[in-house]
C-alpha cells in the first residue's frame, strides 16, 4: 500500500518538474529577442520666441509620439534651454524588449504603459510654463551635441532626433535673432576643421515648430541643412516643419535614409 | 447451741500471707524477684535509671500499663478465667463482712461490752450474726463455682457441635467443587480436541476489484480535495510582490490560449505558490490517506467475528485490536485535518483584509513620495512607478479580500463538501480491502471462560480446605477444653475460702479490744473458741458431663476421616514447576 502511494507521489512530482522545466525553457527562448526597438531623442524648446500654440502642437506631437513607443523602444528627453542657474535637464530610459517580437505578453504590456505614463509625466515637467518664464538661452548647438551622444549609445537602434523647436540659437556665442546674425558656410566650414560639430551619422532629423514661411526662417533652415550635412546627417524638406499633426510621419523613409544617412 | 465455732483458725490469718489476708491490712511491699531482696542498682548508673524511670520525658500518657506479673491479663479460656470473677466476688463480700466486724466490735466496745470479767454462758450475739454471714457466703461461693463451670462446659459443647457442623459443611463444599473441576476439565479437554471442518477460508474480498478504478477513483477525490482547498492555502499563505507581478503577468498572457486560459492560470497559479501548493498537496494526501485506510481498518474491524470463526478468534481478536488503534487513530487525524481547514477558512477574510490594509497604507507612502518628488525628473518617474506597483497589488488584495469573505460564508458548507469527500475516500478504502486470516492459531472462544472457571473452583477448593482445617481444628480445641474443665475440680481451694471467713470473728474480738484498751487475750468471753463450723466439700466431686459430649466427639472423628478422604483427590496441588 505504501510502495503504491510512494508510486504515486512520485508520479505527481515527475508532472510537476516536467511542467517548471517547461516552463523554464519557454523563458529562455523568449529572453533576447531580435527587436532591437527605436530610439527616439527629443529635443523640447520652450524658449519665448515660441507661441503657447506651437508649445501645445509640440506637447501633443511629443504626447502622440509616446503613445506609438513599442515594447523596446528607447526615448531621451533633452531641454533645449536653459534656465536660471539650473543645466538643461534630460531624462532617458526605455522599454523591455519583448521576449516574442510582435507578441507582448501582460507585462510587457503593462510595462509598456507605464512607461507611457511616465513618460507623459515627465513631458509635463519639461513643458512647464512657469519655467518658460525663466529660461535664458535656448542652446541648439549644445543639445545637438548632447544627441549626438545619445545617438552612439543606442547602438543598432534606429535612431530619430526630433527636435521641437523653431531652431533659432540663442545663446551669448550666436544669436539668430535677425537674418545678419545667422552665419555662414565659413562658420561651419571652420567648425568642421576644428571637429566641433557633433555627428549624427544615420541619425534621422526631424523638425517641428520651425518657422519656414518667412525669409528667416528661409535662412534659418538653409543654416542648418548646412550644418547637419556637416555633422553627417540631413534634414529633407518633409522632415523640417512648423508642425506634424501625424505622430506617425515623425521618421525618415527608406530613400530618404539611403540617400542622406551614409557618412 | 450448735456451735459454729469448731475448726482452729488458719495459722496464716496473722503472718500477712495470701491465706492471711483479711482485708484490713494493705498489701505488703514484699520484693518481687523472687528472692526476697531488692535488686540493687549498681553505683551511679543505677541511680541515673532510678531517675530515668521517675522522669523520663517521652512516656506515653495513653499506653496501658500491663503488670509483668498479673496472672489475669492472659486469663484465656482455662478454670482460673471461668472463676476469676467469683473470686473477685468473694473478696469482695469477705471485705464488707469484715467492715461490718469491726463496725459492731467498735459499737459493742463503746457500750463496755462483752464485759473482760464476765464469763458468758452462749455464743456471743454479734460473733453468731458474723459466723452465719460467713456460713452463707461460703455457700454461695460454692455454689456459683459449679454453675459457672457447669454453664462454661454447656457453652463450649454447643461450640463444638456448631465446629462439627461447620466442617461437615466445608467438607462437603470441598467435595463439590472437586466434581465440579472434573466435569470442567472434561469440557476443555473436549474443546481442545475441537477441529473446525477442513478448508473453511477465514477472508473476505475486495468488492471493488480493478486496481485501475480504484487508482482512478483515489485521484479524482485527490484532485477535487485538491482544487477545493487549494485556493485557501493560497490566501494563507501569501507571495512576495514580485511573485504576485509575475502571477498577473502570466495569468494575462494565459488569456491568448483562449479555452485553455483557465486550466493555465490554474497551473500557472499553482506553480507560483508552490509552498501553498506543497501545503495544501501534502494535506490533501494525507487526508485522502487517512481515510482510505480508516475506512480499510472499518472493514477489517467489522467483517471478522469470533463467533463465526471460533479457532481463529486469537488472530481475529489480535487483528482487530491493530486495525481499532489504526481506525482511531485515523479518524483523529481526519478530524485535525479538517478542523485546520475549517478554521482556516474562517480567518482568510481578516487575514486578506489585514492585507488590504498593509497595502493601503504602502499606496498612502508611495502617493506621498510622488507628491515629494514634485517636478524632480529623477525622482518622480520611480515615485510614479511605486504608485502603479502598489495600486496593482491593493487591487489585487482586494480582489483576494472579496474572495476570502466569499469562502468565509460558505465554509459550513464546504466542511460538508470535505467530509463528503473523506467518506468517500473512506468508502473506496472499505470496499478495496481484503484480507486473509486462514493461517491461524486461535482456541474455540469457551476455553478461555472455562480455564477462568476453573481457576476460580481450584481457589475455592483452596479455600475450603482451609476452612474446614480451622473448623477441624477448633472443634478439636473445644472438645480438649471440655475434658480440661470437666478435670479441673474448681473446688479444690474451698479449705482457703473458709480459713479467710474464720479470721472475720478473730478481727471481731481484737478491733473490740483494741477500742477498749485491753488484750483479747483479758477479755474472758473472748477465751470461748472462734471456729465456724463449716460443711465439709468433697473438692474431687466431678462437674456434669453434657450428654452429648461423646456422640459430638464420634461426629468429629468422622468428619475428620472424610475430610481425609476427600482431600486425597479434591485439594488441588500446586502445578510441578519446570527447572
């Protein structure tokens, strides 16, 4: 009678360490997954010379943007200003790559949304009108450099640097405030010699808040078509905007990518 | 005038002696060691005893005093414990006689009376009245020694008689028992050579056959005993948190196997609360254990009956003794078990909302650090991310609260449900028992009673045989004692009564002269003699012998041969003991 129960009870404990070891190799095969994800580098200007309208098209460009992060995307947030005495905060972090490409278990999900969340939250913080108050500089130059940063440490991700903002300098080095203060190729040429452009090699540039109607902004954009070509990446006409309604169009087609990407 | 005074007084009336005594002087001091000499007590030591003997401290106040020389104390049954209190008696009556002469010598002296030079003709008056009392209380005395022998002989002839009759009866009650034995005996040697008929199979057989069914049957109780109960365990005995994340997560994503979904979140569940899991396994296993085998042990206490196989009732009764201890033993364990459960049960609903509490508590401190972190880009995320963790977990608790007061309402009824379950388990242990006691080594059930019985006849014939020793012997006793008191001639002192009753005129005469001044011996009416003249007793005159005496002496020796005889066979003797 006991032989039988001891059969028993070891036949329930050969089930259940079939059912863990089951269980343990499903979690092996789903721990690395080729989905690498997307970066996204984000650039928030929320400078004076911008409208509160272009700050709420830019905040729900950024919302939306958020929104269509996937499980495995990378998002760094840069202030583009600076205000008082406090540096240009920044804020990085990602998603979990999931264990099954395009199949997200509950927690991956679950993760993914509180990422979103907190990632609007921290949007909230950065779009904070009291603090547009304060800023005294909006430095173009230094939050490209800081990109360019993020952009080699995200490794194989596809990297897209929005910036949300209408790209005029405003700092105690260059002012763009007028057309004459705006330099020229010499200025990058010289910029470039001395290796102080930061490079975004296969980094996709995408502007948002820019001013392309007028002749500034005509000049604006010329200036920095020039200065992203040196710095090894460019900008297309499509991706350089006042504002994109579309989260989805925040991205370089593939033509795009293999004509102006390569170094 | 017949003169009363005609014998000469005792010699020893005056010299203080026993004969001597008259009543009027005090016992004398003599020493009693027999030598006429007082021990002496040897220097100090002597007189430290002396001092030892007046003060010694630890005297008993209550003992009684026993005199190493008083006679009386172990009168026994012989002549002198018959006549001792005659004797008293008579010292008695003698020392009021003797009073009353010295009253009437003293009244008779105050009147100058008998004058000391008168001769007188007759018998001095008070001297006549004194020797009459004499005369009468020497009579009496005689005659209340013979009663009292004559009264103490019919006594012990009636004892005898009641002797004999008590023996005759324990003789006869011997032999009783004696055929009582042997007609005892002969039933065990007839029950000892009882054979049950050949090939007569003392089992049973299981009524459920197929091990398969049965295995079938004992997992699917196992598995409803299991999935009943599991989900207290779970509660009881809850996960950390990160176990909790991952239960969730994985009971989501179970949601895309659709109608799978349920037996994955089951087994997902029971593998993230693997101690619940263990717990609840090990007691539903035990219980189903239990109560298979008590209800094994139930068939095997019911099914065999020492009436209905009478030679294996030694093994039946050894079998069903085991299987009473495992079937007891079994139902207590039951009853721990679901007495666990039931009360278990019936806390899950404080234990699961004390959670609740601990959760809405840590949700309290982790709104209060996201309130602190404020716009801090570092710290806030962290806050955020603590406030969705344990927003998760509080719902979760909730939810486990809700379900915990739901197994609380229903916890009479799912009692019900587990003790179902174990009378089931029990059933499919009954019915998939079986058992073969053939190879047995038992008696038929009788001899047991019959060897008690007989043990209990050689006790009393012990017991008999005893009694009638002392009944034998007691009567013999009785019959020894007639012929002693029947020999004694208790009249033998009659010469030293009369000598005590002369000296009462002789004290009359002296006390009478001693008041007056003047010797007896100058009274003239004094110089008459002083003799009573008692009657002559013949001192060898035999007591009455009881006319039953010799038929009751014939009686004893009879019964005396028949307990002889009977004894030869009845007493039992002792079994020989195996060196």
């Amino acid at each position: 009678m006991l032989a039988r129960v001891a059969r028993v009870i070891k036949a329930l404990f050969l089930v259940l360490a079939s059912s863990l070891v089951a269980a343990g190799c499903g979690d092996a095969v789903g721990g690395e997954s080729a989905n690498k994800g997307h970066a996204y580098i984000v650039g928030i200007d929320i400078s004076g010379s911008r409208t509160r309208t272009e700050l709420d098209e830019s905040k729900k460009l950024l919302d939306d943007l958020i929104d269509r992060l996937q499980a495995g995307d990378h998002l760094t947030l840069i202030e583009v200003y600076q205000g008082g005495r406090e540096p240009a905060r920044q804020w990085s972090d990602s998603i979990r790559t999931p264990r099954k490409a395009g199949e997200l278990t509950g927690s991956e999900r679950r993760r993914l949304e509180d990422f979103r969340d907190i990632a609007r939250m921290q949007t909230s913080i950065l779009f904070d009108s009291v603090r547009a108050r304060e800023i005294q500089s909006t430095d173009i130059f230094g939050t490209l450099t800081r990109a360019a940063d993020y952009a080699k440490a995200s490794r194989n991700r596809a990297t897209t640097l929005l910036l949300l903002s209408d790209m005029i300098n405003d700092t105690p080095d260059l002012r763009m405030t007028s057309r004459q203060d705006i330099p020229g190729d010499g200025w990058i040429r010289h910029l470039a010699a001395a290796k102080r452009i930061p490079q975004l090699p296969g980094v996709c540039v995408v502007v948002a808040g820019a001013d392309v109607s007028s002749a500034r902004g005509a000049a604006i954009r010329e200036f920095w078509n020039k200065y992203f070509e040196a710095a090894g990446t460019r900008v297309s006409p499509d991706n350089y905007r006042n504002m994109i309604s579309d989260p989805s169009e925040v991205g370089c087609s593939a033509a795009t990518d293999a004509a102006g990407m390569a170094p | 005038m017949a003169s009363i005074f005609t014998r000469p007084t005792s010699p020893d009336v005056g010299s203080g002696t026993r004969f001597g005594r008259n009543g009027s002087q005090p016992y004398s001091t003599s020493p009693l060691n027999g030598n006429g000499q007082t021990p002496p007590r040897a220097g100090w030591l002597g007189r430290l005893g002396q001092y030892w003997d007046t003060y010694a401290p630890f005297r008993n106040p209550f003992a009684k005093k026993i005199d190493a020389l008083d006679d009386d104390a172990d009168a026994g049954n012989g002549v002198h414990a018959i006549t001792k209190k005659t004797d008293y008696w008579f010292n008695r009556e003698l020392y009021q006689l003797e009073q009353e002469a010295k009253q009437l010598a003293a009244e008779w002296a105050e009147k100058g009376l008998p004058r000391h030079d008168v001769a007188r003709s007759g018998v001095f008056e008070p001297e006549q009245v004194l020797a009459m009392k004499s005369l009468e209380l020497f009579r009496q005395w005689r005659r209340r020694v013979r009663v009292k022998m004559q009264d103490q002989i019919q006594t012990a002839s009636s004892t005898l008689n009641r002797l004999i009759g008590e023996s005759r009866a324990e003789v006869n009650a011997l032999e009783a028992t004696a055929s009582e034995r042997k007609n005892t005996r002969t039933q065990i040697e007839s029950f000892q050579q009882f054979k049950e008929p050949g090939g007569v199979r003392v089992g049973y057989d299981r009524f459920l056959r197929s091990s398969v069914g049965f295995w079938i049957f004992a997992s699917i109780l196992t598995v409803a005993e299991f999935t009943a109960n599991f989900p207290v365990f779970r509660l009881l005995l809850p996960m950390n948190s990160t176990l909790v994340t991952l239960a969730a997560t994985l009971g989501e994503a179970a949601e895309s196997h659709t109608w799978l979904a349920g037996p994955l979140v089951l087994l997902q569940d029971i593998l993230l609360h693997f101690e619940a899991f263990l717990v609840a396994l090990i007691a539903v296993v035990i219980l189903v254990l239990l109560g298979k085998t008590t209800g094994s042990s139930a068939r095997s206490i019911v099914a065999f009956s020492e009436s209905e196989y009478p030679m294996a009732a030694t093994t039946i009764r050894a079998h069903r003794r085991q299987h009473t201890f495992v079937f007891v033993a079994g139902l207590l364990g039951i009853a721990s078990v679901l007495s666990f459960m039931y009360f278990s049960r019936a806390q899950i609903a404080e234990t699961a909302q004390s959670r609740v509490h601990s959760d809405s508590v840590s949700l309290r401190q982790a709104l209060a650090d996201q309130q602190a972190a404020g716009a801090d880009l570092a710290k806030a995320p962290a806050a955020t991310q603590r406030v969705k963790d344990a927003t998760r977990t509080l719902q979760q608790h909730l939810d486990d609260a809700a379900y915990a007061e739901t197994v609380q309402r229903v916890n009479n009824a799912i009692v019900w449900l587990n003790i179902g379950l174990v009378l089931a388990a029990m059933t499919l242990g009954f019915v998939y028992k079986k058992e073969d006691l053939t190879d047995r080594q038992g008696e038929h059930p009788s001899l047991k009673p019959l060897r008690k019985k007989l043990q209990s006849l050689e006790r009393e014939a012990l017991g008999h045989a005893h009694a009638a020793r002392i009944a034998m012997s007691s009567a013999a006793t009785e019959a020894g004692r007639i012929n002693h008191l029947l020999e004694s001639h208790p009249l033998r002192d009659w010469q030293g009564k009369q000598d005590r009753l002369q000296s009462v005129i002789v004290q009359f005469r002296g006390e009478n002269a001693r008041v007056r001044g003047l010797d007896p011996a100058n009274v003239i009416a004094f110089a008459q003699p002083s003799r009573i003249g008692f009657p002559e007793v013949d001192e060898n005159e035999e007591l009455r012998r009881p006319t039953e005496l010799d038929q009751l002496l014939r009686e004893l020796s009879e019964v005396e041969v028949e307990f002889a005889r009977v004894a030869s066979y009845a007493i039992p003797t002792p079994a020989p003991t195996s060196t």
